[in-house]
C-alpha cells in the first residue's frame, strides 16, 4: 500500500502516482481494472469511474492512453472493462457511474490472480495487445489480410502488382489517383499504433507506384 504525507486531496494522492514498476504488459486491460479498484480501496479512496480511469493510466499508461495520444488517458477503454466487462459479462464488480463500483466475491478471486500475474508467479503465455480496437486497428488487420501485403512479408514483392496495391487500399483501378492520399491515411493509422512494418509497407507501395526501380 502506498501512502503519501501531507496529502490534501485524493486527487492529489492519484496524480502523484508512478506507473506500476513490473512487467503488466501481459495482462489484459479487465484485470488492471480490477487491480486499480482493489488499488483505491486499498488506500482508502472510493472508486468512482474517474478516479478509476485515471488512476489506471497512471498505473498503467502504456494500457490505458488513447492511441495517437500516449498522454492522455483512454476513459472510453475502462469503461468497456468497468462497466460492459466488469460489472455485466464477468461480474468481478458491482456498482455503476451513480455509486462507484467494488468488487464482488468473484472478482476478488480472479483479483488474488491477477496480483500472482504482476508479480511473476503465475506464467502467461499470451501477451495481450496494448492496442485497444478502434478504427486505426480495424482497417490495419484489414491491409495485412491483403495480397499485396502478404506477398511483401513473403518477401515476394517484385510480384506486386498494381492492381494488388490498388486492392490493398480499397480502390478501384478507376479511382486510382487517389492511392497516395490513401497511403497518407493508412501510413496514418500504422503510426498511431506503432505498427512499423505496416509503414515500411506503406513506403514500398508508394515507391512502387510512383515508379521507383528500387522499390
């Protein structure tokens, strides 16, 4: 438990917090969740939505920041695990915006879990992405499902054709001139995500298209 002197607010207590110092990269964003419920409680702080919303990206802001914008935190994501997650399909806590939430005798076990998790004792096997599904995530899985870009991580890419880049970017042969502004676009989503290969792809196409013989 953490305790700070001379605090005046809890407002105060939860903008002092450091992100937590071990590997939760791990763990998916519903057991964070019910980490930092249990975390406010524990330090005698009610856990309202947004005491909860921001106290998880402080503890945990590589899970919790909205993509494009790593220093704010990303309410609409904890409110998925709050509310949709937590309270209605796992019931690991009650409460609503109106009350606060806590956890239930459910969530206190799967919270004993978590704890082992953070610390190392129990193993997981899948790391659970950072990424939450938004925009930007669906229309990037869509580009990787592609020809084009299955043909560029084939390293096949003298293969590509332009009806392949065309098809990858959703556009006919007749709406063709737009490709370079759809690359921008895409190019901007892979960036909000950090999806480096997808860029690299990005840059080939853009090459490819304009001509260049290195591409």
């Amino acid at each position: 438990m953490i305790k700070f002197e001379n605090e005046k607010t809890e407002e105060d207590f939860i903008r002092r917090l450091d992100e937590y110092k071990g590997n939760y990269l791990p763990l998916d964003k519903d057991r964070l969740v019910l980490f930092v419920v249990n975390f406010l409680q524990s330090n005698n702080i009610e856990p309202t939505f947004d005491k909860i919303a921001v106290t998880a990206f402080k503890l945990f802001p590589k899970k919790f920041s909205l993509v494009g914008f790593p220093e704010y935190p990303d309410s609409l994501t904890v409110h998925y695990c709050v509310y949709i997650h937590g309270t209605k399909s796992k019931g690991w806590l009650s409460g609503n915006v109106q009350t606060g939430y806590k956890l239930t005798e459910k969530g206190k076990y799967f919270l004993d879990e978590t704890k082992k998790m953070l610390e190392g004792k129990i193993k997981l096997n899948k790391v659970h992405s950072t990424v939450p599904r938004r925009k930007e995530v669906t229309f990037i899985n869509l580009l990787k499902k592609t020809i084009a870009y299955k043909k560029y991580m084939q390293n096949k890419k003298e293969e590509i054709t332009e009806s392949d880049i065309l098809e990858s970017l959703k556009l006919s042969q007749e709406s063709s001139k737009l490709a370079e502004e759809y690359i921008k676009k895409y190019s901007d989503y892979a960036r909000r995500i950090n999806d480096q290969l997808v860029l690299e792809f990005l840059v080939f196409i853009k090459n490819k298209l304009r001509g260049d013989k290195n591409a």
